[in-house]
C-alpha cells in the first residue's frame, strides 16, 4: 500500500501545504510519530539526525493548535539558532493555510523586537533555551495556555551544556501539556530528564537507516597535522563534489582553512560560533541555495542545516565525541540520498576512531592519499566544475511562497485595528473568501497580511479605495 500524509486524517489545510511542499510519503519516524502525537501522548524519539523528524512534530502542532487562541500553545527547544529559525520556517510552511503564526526567539538578536512579537498572536514559539528562560523570567513569553513542549536534539543540548536551563524552563510550564523528546543519542542525563518530567512516555527508535549503511560510505586517511591541507585539496580535486562542508575543530581552524581554499581559487563560504548572527543566517542561505561549492563549518552546521543534495561531508578535525560524528555526516546522505564521509586522524587518534566505529557499528575504510598522476588527472574536472556556475536550489517553501503576496498596511495596534477588521473588509472583495487570507500580523504602527492562492493583486489593487473600520490606510507590497 502506498503510504500517503492523507493516512492521518489531518485537516485540509496542513494536507495541502504538505502537498505544496512536495511531502508525499511520510518517513519511518513521521509514519511512527504523527499518529502517536495527534492522540497526544508524551513520546520519547531515538532518531538520527536526517531522517525527516522536524515535520514530525511540526505536521500535529499545526494540526492541533487552536488558530483562535492568540497565546503560545506549543514550545519548541533546539540547541541553536540556526535550527530554532529553521523549525520556525519549516512550521510556517506547513501551518500556512491554516494561518499558524510560528515566533522564534534565541541570543544575540534584539529582546525588545522579540518582545513585540511575542506581545502579538503567537500559537508555537520556537527558541534556544538561554533566551526562553530569559522571556520565561521577565514574563515576556506567557506559557498559561501551553498544551506541547517539543525538546529537539536534545543530546546536543547537553553537549552544549544547555540541560540545566532546559530544567528550569520545563519547571515553569504547565504540567499538564504533552512533552515530546527527540534525540539522536541517549545519554543517561536525558533519560533522567524524561523519566522526571514525561508521563508515561511512548518509546519509538528508528533504526539509523543511513549511518550504518550502504548510504553514506565511511572513509579515513591518515595524515599528519602539516599535511592536513594538501590532502584537502587533493581529495576535493579526485572527489569534486557538488557540495561539501569541511569540519573543523575550531573557529580559528576554520579561518584559516577558508583562507586558503579562497585564495586557492576555491568557490566558499565559512561558518562558525564568531560570526555575527546575520552573517551566519545569510552564509547558510547562500550555501543551501548553492551559491558556493564548499562550506568550511565548526560544530555549529553540524545541526540545522537541511539540505538534500550535500555529497561530501569532511571531517578535517576528527569530531569532539562520537556522537558529533554522527551529527556531522548526518548532513549528507539526506532524503534517501547517498553520500560520503571522509576523516582525516593522525596516527595518535586512532583510539578515538575506534570508539567511533564501535558507536556506528560500522568500519571505517582506511584508503592510501590519492597519488599525483590521479589528481592530475582530475584536475581539468575540477576546475571546470568551479568555473561553471552552480545549479541554484530552489527553498523548500518556493513553490508555496510564489502563490502568497504579503501586503503592507500602515495602520496597525494605535489605530485600533483588529485582524477581523482586516479579514471583513478583504473578503467583500469579489472573489475573495477568508481562506485567501493568511497570517496577519499587527504591530503597533503597521500590519503586514498574507494573501494566498495567487490573489494578492486583486486584493492589492481593490484595498487601494477600501477602508478598514472607517478609516483609510496605504497599502503596498511589503518588501520583506
């Protein structure tokens, strides 16, 4: 039987984002979660990093969260930032024709701004726990009607030392809510952590389907810390990936790796904990939408970047633990793809990856360097690769984003002007009902509306001579 989304039953709008977004078959762990989550049990998810998990939970929020009530409904933990804005995005995807408005909230971005946002209609918060707590402790982020805490990664976030505060937000919600855990690893701290706060959890583990298998192939060169670079760039030249991410040990490793890749000629971009936050936001956009061939990262893109088509991770530094090993390479090898993992290990680390290969249950392959006359001879591949221009990816949310226009109205909470003005005006628009309308979000001076179905011009051009609650307010394309 082919399995479909339409299996669980879920309302017509999360079906047809799923549909939009291309989500036709439910995963193991979506087909295992889904189902297990609408009837809101606490669950507990062993599941490696890959495997489709974010739309796991994401699917039931949307489905469950009552679009009426203005407070947050859902919290959802990730160790990063880069994972909070992406579950953010993911979760507007799914939720947007059921209008759900997603927050996310986490360091080094303006408290206030977010403040403001919370203040507004808000049904899933997404965030990293310093900052949760942080709007938990100065009231900012209301949890009185919170029905679901999902804590995602949550190995990572004991890694990161984050499981005290994750302690402390947990104590300061509701304790009637559904907790879900997921977790690529169990470490005795989380098992504690769920065995103190889940009541009566569902275990469900999905087999890592691409760690130990044909999917990814595991390869280790032995190589001496000074010789680490000209390997590099030999193997990229016999392996001439479409997409690689280099791991480093270090922020100031991966400075310098990046500066010499560039100087090489190399088409890249480098991430890492130093960068401001904008810079780190828009090298990964700019990696995801295939801008660069090579991304040289710290642990910090290890998590939360979802891209299909990485075939190449390498990991110039062997990893901390093993268990950043297996979320490293968990970046290729994505939606049933296959991929490579290449390590490189001095003589004196060979202990370190025999823990790796015992936590994998797999072997790493010990290859020779690749001689001169292979790299020669791959060399005019090469650098025919990085002279063309890459093949741009196109966002998951594209297809979805192109039928929605998001307009400006420069009027919003000190003119008084509710979201029912807003939807009673535009649907006595000729051919406009209230399921053309999405997410509207009122701020003090403005309100921005999301007109769906490819109707934006016809509400643009017709709200030009409308008022909303008498009065006469601008509107335009907004330009975010």
């Amino acid at each position: 039987m082919n399995k479909t989304f339409q299996q669980f039953n879920l309302g017509e709008d999360i079906v047809k984002a799923l549909t939009s977004l291309n989500y036709i078959k439910p995963t193991n762990v979506q087909e295992e979660v889904i189902p297990q989550a609408l009837v809101k049990n606490d669950i507990i998810v062993k599941s490696q990093t890959g495997s489709g998990k974010t739309a796991s939970f994401a699917v039931p929020l949307c489905e469950l969260v009552q679009w009426e009530e203005n407070k947050p409904q859902a919290l959802v933990l990730t160790p990063t930032r880069e994972l909070a804005a992406q579950v953010k995005d993911d979760i507007t995807n799914i939720g947007r024709y059921k209008r759900i408005k997603a927050t996310a909230i986490y360091g080094k971005q303006s408290f206030q701004k977010q403040k403001l946002e919370l203040k507004q209609k808000s049904h899933i918060v997404v965030g990293t726990p310093g900052r949760v707590l942080d709007h938990l402790e100065k009231g900012t982020l209301e949890v009185d009607k919170l029905a679901f805490l999902v804590i995602d990664e949550a190995d990572e976030m004991l890694n990161m030392g984050f499981i005290d505060q994750v302690e402390a937000i947990i104590q300061k919600l509701p304790e009637n809510r559904v907790t879900m855990l997921f977790s690529a690893t169990l470490p005795h701290d989380i098992a504690q952590l769920s065995n103190e706060y889940m009541k009566d959890p569902a275990f469900i583990e999905i087999k890592a389907e691409g760690i130990t298998t044909q999917k990814i192939k595991h390869v280790v060169y032995e190589v001496e810390d000074e010789r680490k670079f000209s390997l590099l760039k030999d193997i990229t030249v016999v392996e001439n990936p479409d997409s690689c991410i280099v791991f480093c040990a270090t922020q100031e490793e991966v400075e310098r790796v990046y500066r010499k890749l560039h100087r090489a000629g190399y088409p890249c971009g480098k991430l890492h904990g130093g960068l401001v936050q904008e810079d780190r936001f828009s090298v990964m956009n700019a990696f995801k939408r295939g801008e660069f061939r090579y991304l040289i990262a710290t642990d910090v893109a290890s998590r939360g970047i979802d891209i299909e088509d990485i075939s190449l991770v390498i990991n110039y530094d062997i990893p901390s633990d093993k268990e950043r090993y297996v979320h490293r390479i968990g970046r290729t090898a994505r939606a049933g793809k296959s991929g490579k993992a290449i390590t490189f290990g001095t003589e004196r680390e060979s202990n370190h990856l025999m823990e790796i290969e015992d936590f994998i249950g797999n072997k790493l392959s010990k290859v020779e360097a690749p001689d001169r006359d292979a790299v020669a001879r791959a060399e005019n591949a090469f650098w025919d690769k990085v002279k063309q221009r890459p093949t741009m990816k196109e966002d998951k949310g594209a297809k979805l984003e192109s039928n929605i226009m998001k307009l400006y109205f420069n009027g919003g909470k000190k003119k008084k002007v509710r979201a029912v003005d807003f939807v009673g005006t535009i649907c006595q628009i000729e051919g406009i009902t209230s399921d053309d309308i999405g997410i509207i979000s009122i701020q003090e001076n403005q309100t921005y509306v999301d007109i769906l179905n490819g109707k934006g011009p016809l509400v643009l051009k017709e709200m030009r001579d409308r008022t909303i609650k008498g009065k006469q307010l601008k509107v335009h394309e907004a330009r975010n």
